[in-house]
C-alpha cells in the first residue's frame, strides 16, 4: 500500500498511457481496410468452383445449410463488442491520465 500511495502519480500515468494506446491500437487494427481482404477472395474463388463444377457434373445436389446469416450477425456483434471496448478503454485512459494531474489538496 505504501508504494502505490509513493508512486501514485506515475501508476497512474502508466496505466491511462497504456490504456489509450490499447484502445487506439485496437481501433486501428480493426477498422477495416480499403479492397478486398484475402478471405472474401478466397471465399470468392471457392464459390466459383464450386458452381464450375455443380454446372459440369449431373449428379443431384446435396443442399447445404446456409450459414451466411449466421455469420453476418457474429461480426456484427464481434465488431460492436470490440467498438464498445475501445470507447471503454478511451474513457478509462484518458480518466487515469487526466486525474494523475491533478494536485492533491493537503491537509492541515
């Protein structure tokens, strides 16, 4: 307990230091890129031959269960999971770093 009331100021400095520089790595890192990623590519080229070859061969299809939908809500809720820990990490960082400022009063 003494060295935390010793060196309060610098704990918490350090910590919303390193908070804002989670959160801004993790925005960064998830905000996405311009194009096409490689796994829509992928998933492009696997579709394609797929269709090439349903087209080529006449045996009767086996229906697959669509996931497409499944899918499309857990990135949307992974992506509003990760949106809300950032804005969580850049209150806390910028709470800790701010409050390490200010001057404690002293008592009489």
């Amino acid at each position: 307990m003494d060295f935390f009331l010793k060196y309060k100021t610098v704990l918490f400095r350090v910590c919303g230091a390193v908070l804002l520089l989670f959160a801004f790595i993790v925005h960064f890192w998830m905000t996405p890129k311009e194009g096409v990623s490689e796994v829509e590519l992928a998933a492009a080229n696997v579709a394609r031959m797929e269709a090439s070859i349903a087209g080529s061969s006449q045996s009767p299809k086996v229906a697959k269960p669509d996931t497409s939908k499944f899918l499309e809500k857990f990135k949307n809720t992974q992506e509003k999971q990760m949106q809300h820990l950032t804005v969580i990490a850049i209150i806390l960082g910028s709470g800790f770093f701010l409050y390490s400022f200010i001057k404690p009063k002293k008592s009489r």
